[in-house]
C-alpha cells in the first residue's frame, strides 16, 4: 500500500491506533524509501510505503523531536518521542537501530485504555479463584510468568487493581510507569537522577508497603531485592521472562544464586499467561472488512497457575527434579480444577472463542499432560 504523500508520522501514528495497534516498525533503506508495518494482536502486518523525501522528512521531524540525532545512527537508541495525537500529548518508547542495510525504528504506542478489572480480562473461573487467592497473601512472590508480549503486565496491573481498593499499602517501581492506578505510589526508574533500581528497594526496606509490584526481575540486583522483601513480609508481584513456570524458578535461582528452596520459600505462586487472538464475530473467522481480511479481532488470555504448596517445597527441600515438581504441580491443579496453557486454550477452541491454529501458533504442541 502506498502510503499518502506529504503526510507527517503523528498521522500514521493516528491511524494504526485506529486500527488498534500496539506497535510500529519502519524501516528505512540505505537506498531510499521507507516501509511501514503496524503490530495488532501480537501479529505484524505491511502497511504503507514512502518514498525517500518523504522518509526522510517525517523521520527527521520525530527525531528532532525525540532527541535522536537524525544523521546515520553508529549504535542502537532508545528515548520518548511526545507527539501531539488528537489534542493530547502521547508517550511513543522510540528504538532506533542501524542496519546494515538502513536504519530500523520501533515504536512502541502506549496503551491508555486504563486498567482492566481483574474479572473482565476473560480469565478462566478456575484460575480467577486460585489468582485471587494468591492476591490475598499476606507476604511472598506472585510472579507472573511468560515471553514479550504475552500481557504479564496488564494481569500483575489488573492484580494490583484488585488489592489497591483494600487497607494496604501499595507501590510500584517501574521504569516507567505504564498504568497509573488511584490509591497506588507509582516511583520511577530515574538513573540520571540517582534513582536505580537499588537506591529504591533499599527505601522500601526500611518503609511500610504491604504490596508492591516491581515491574520485571531482569538482573540479579533486582530478583534479590524482591527475595528479600518477600521473605521480610512485603507481597510482592513481578514478571519475569521465561517460557513456563518451572523454567521461571530456575531462572530466580541463576539471577539470585540463592539455592531453589529458598527461592521457593519466597514465591507463593507464579502465573503464565499467554494471548490468543480471537475469531472475529462477525464472520465466523472467515475474514471481511471489519477485520481486515484477517478472521481474528481482539485477543484473550489463557493461563497455568503453580501454586507453591507445603508438598511442592517441601518436595523441593527434598531436592526433588522437574520431573517430580511438574507432577506435584499437576496433581494440584487436577485437585482445584485448574488448568494447563494448552487444556485453558482447548476450553477456548471448544467454546468457538478461537481456533487450533491460533492455538498452534502461540503455544506450539505444547506438553502433552
Ligand atoms: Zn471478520
């Protein structure tokens, strides 16, 4: 698709949030001319063309405005772009990255539509019940677990919205806030001014949250700070990068270098969450205009919740292997009715809600239980 001359970005940026984008990707030929492709439901599709002038224009623009010099990039840049879409300023996460064969730039569109309730994002009545009773801990883990763009953070927000409206205390640490919750302390990553990572877990040592979200275990520093408040009486939710449960465990134990059971010890549950996109209403899946040719519109989550029990850290003090843990975690979930990722997604299919291909493409075969 050609796309309109003379246009600036605030206008593309305009439309693919129309169509519900969450992100964009230009890139940019050494040789000329500029192609744009817009990200909806977690699927990446083609959509405008530009010429070189008209490249160069609109890119030069957005990163004057962004503070990215607009000569060849030598290395990769990350900084806010702050355009002014339909009267109200927007926060663009702007990653611009040379290429070998031009220049690569991702925009990551902030979400506005606020925060979901906990009980309208779709989640199974099973997993809901077993969520929230993981929310009412007093102390611990809640991690929830899963690869980018897999919604971990709209769940932790929607979690963290389920307990804002009690007695506690609740903060977040974030760089940066993504949603801001009433009722809620929301701190910010600042390097520049002094305010890492550390300098803020130590204050909250020595304050008095009940709650607090700290927005991903990514480095030792932070999964040890989030141990520690865990085990000293703070209910703690995060996300941390990993493909399943258990694997989220061992990655605790890489980060912190703490042994398993004492990152057990810690965790009072850990929560995977995957997207699928849903048929399209409208056409049964067969792809029309309102969908754009695609049969999907709109996305729901599934879910595996691991319940850390007396048996599983107990098996785990034992030093029991994956093997032994995934069967305890079965055997819990046989016993409450909860489901595996794979069981959640077939409810799904059976329901007509979404198809095995969908099913296929996000979660692969899946282990057979
Ligand atoms: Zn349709």
């Amino acid at each position: 698709m050609e796309g309109q001359p003379h246009e600036n970005l605030e206008a593309v940026v305009t439309r693919a949030t129309a169509l519900g984008a969450s992100d964009l990707l230009l890139f940019h030929y050494l040789g000329g001319g500029m192609t744009v492709r817009v990200k909806i439901d977690g699927v990446w599709r083609q959509a405008s063309e530009y010429g070189e002038a008209d490249a160069k224009r609109m890119l030069n623009r957005m990163k004057t405005a962004a503070g990215i010099a607009t000569g060849g990039l030598l290395t990769p840049v990350d900084k806010d772009w702050k355009p002014t879409i339909a009267g109200h300023e927007q926060v663009i996460r702007v990653a611009a990255h040379p290429a070998a064969n031009g220049e690569k730039i991702a925009l990551r569109l902030q979400w506005d539509g606020g925060t979901l309730p906990l009980d309208q994002l779709g989640m199974n009545p099973a997993n809901l019940y077993e969520y929230e009773q993981l929310l009412a801990e007093p102390n611990g883990l809640i991690a929830h677990i899963g690869p980018v763009g897999s919604g971990k953070t709209v769940l932790q927000y929607a979690g963290l919205g389920h307990i804002a409206g009690t007695e506690k205390s609740v903060s977040t640490i974030e760089d940066p806030p993504e949603r801001i919750l009433p009722g809620v302390a929301h701190m910010a990553i600042n390097i520049d001014a002094g305010a890492t990572f550390p300098v803020w877990m130590k204050s909250m040592l020595r304050g008095s949250d009940d709650v607090l979200l700290v927005g991903e275990m990514r480095d030792s520093e932070t999964a040890l700070s989030v141990l520690q408040l865990a085990k000293a009486g703070t209910l703690i939710l995060s996300t941390i990068h990993a493909n399943d449960n258990l694997t989220a465990i061992e990655r605790l134990v890489e980060f912190t270098g703490h042994s398993r059971s004492s990152v057990v010890e810690a965790t009072r549950g850990l929560v995977s969450q995957r997207l699928l996109r849903r048929l399209h209403k409208d056409c049964n899946g067969n792809g029309c205009e309102g969908c754009g040719q695609i049969g999907y519109a709109g996305r729901i989550p599934v879910h595996e919740i691991l319940t850390v029990n007396a048996q599983f850290e107990r098996a785990v003090t034992d030093g029991a292997n994956t093997y032994q843990l995934r069967e305890i975690a079965t055997e819990y979930r046989a016993a409450h009715n909860l489901p595996t990722l794979l069981q959640d997604a077939q409810r799904l299919v059976d329901e007509g809600i979404t198809d095995e291909k969908e099913t296929r493409r996000v979660l692969g075969r899946g282990r057979v239980e």
